[in-house]
C-alpha cells in the first residue's frame, strides 16, 4: 500500500517535471507564461507607459485571470472610463459659468469628447471584442487625437484647466493601441 502510493507520487513528480520542462523548451512567445503577474509586465513592457499600463491594469481583478486580448479589453475600457470622466469634469467647468472665451473652448473640448464616449470608444470596443483589431485600434487612437485637439485649443494665454484630463486620455490611449498592436501583430 505505502509502497503503491509512493510510487504513484513519484510518477506524478515525474510527470510534473517533465510536463514543465516540455511547456519551457515550446513556449515560444512571450505571452504563454502562467503567472499571471508574468503575462501583465510582459504585455506592459511592450507599450509606450509600462507604469501606467501596469497600474491600470493591475486595478482590475479580472486582470489575472484573462489573456492579451482580455487586457485589451480591460484598457480599452479603461480609456472609455476616463474619457467618460473628462468630459463629466468639462461639463461641470462650463456650469460654473467661467468667461465667455474659456467657455468656448471647454464647449468646443466638450464637442470632441462626447462622440468619442458616445460612439468611437463603444464601437472600438465592439470592433475589439469581436477580433476586428484594426478598426479597434482606428477609434482608441482617435481618443487620443480628439484629447490632442481640445489642449491645443485651450492651452492658449492661459493654462489649460483640462491638461491632467487630456493627457491621461491621450497616455491611456497610446497603452490600449500598444496592446492591441500586439494582437494585430500575433
Ligand atoms: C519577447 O519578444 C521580443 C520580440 O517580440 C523579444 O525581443 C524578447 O526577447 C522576448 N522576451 C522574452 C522574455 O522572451
Ligand atoms: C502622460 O505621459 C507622459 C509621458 O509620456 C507623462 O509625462 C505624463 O505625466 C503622463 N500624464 C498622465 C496624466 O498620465
């Protein structure tokens, strides 16, 4: 009996090392690691802002339990969350009443955010859930240029009051097409 067991358990140890070693010499991408804090740094050094990246990511629990194009998901959505956010803060700043020219421009920044929370955010997600990588990576970056456009049209005389906003979205944007490039890329 004991000598039965044993035997069983070397056979399973066995079974381990040599099942570890077979997954070691064929893993051939950076991407079939089995931890999954291994997965979250591989895919975040691969893009323009690893710390962010890695924070974003890391600050949901569904994050260690899906794959590259589960990540995707998750920064994309993200994204969506923080645009959503800005263009709550600029329609809040434009409520204040601020001068006449400063409300032209947060109205103008306020034009450009709401088609991206709207419709170009929602379907990229779409587009990405259903494996439409490029076109996915079309609506992410244009997150990015829209944010890029409001700066520039704020950051005149005055200090932008959007400044932290637009660059996060625009920092946000550029991890989320890193990581789909990496799925474009196979
Ligand atoms: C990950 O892949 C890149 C190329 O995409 C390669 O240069 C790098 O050495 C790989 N890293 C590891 C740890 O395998
Ligand atoms: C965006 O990224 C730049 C570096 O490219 C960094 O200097 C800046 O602090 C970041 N901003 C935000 C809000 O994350």
């Amino acid at each position: 009996m004991r000598n039965s067991i044993s035997a069983t358990s070397v056979f399973l140890l066995l079974h381990v090392i040599l099942f570890s070693v077979f997954l070691q010499s064929t893993q051939c991408s950076n991407f079939s690691t089995d931890e999954s804090g291994n997965l979250l740094e591989e895919i975040c050094k691969q893009t323009p802002l690893y710390d962010l990246c890695l924070s974003s990511l890391q600050s949901n629990p569904q994050s260690s339990k899906t794959d590259v194009k589960g990540l995707a998901r998750i920064m994309a959505d993200t994204l969506l969350a923080n645009a959503a956010d800005a263009l709550n803060y600029i329609e809040g700043l434009i409520k204040q009443s601020p001068e006449p020219e400063v409300e032209r421009s947060l109205a103008y920044c306020a034009e450009l955010y709401i088609p991206v929370v709207k419709y170009t955010l929602p379907q990229a997600i779409d587009a990405l859930t259903n494996g439409q990588y490029k076109f996915a990576n079309f609506g992410i970056s244009d997150a990015a240029k829209e944010a890029d456009a409001c700066e520039k049209k704020l950051s005149g005389s005055t200090k932008s009051p959007l400044s932290d906003w637009n660059n996060l979205v625009e920092n946000l944007s550029d991890v989320a097409v890193a990581i789909v490039n990496i799925l474009i890329e196979g």
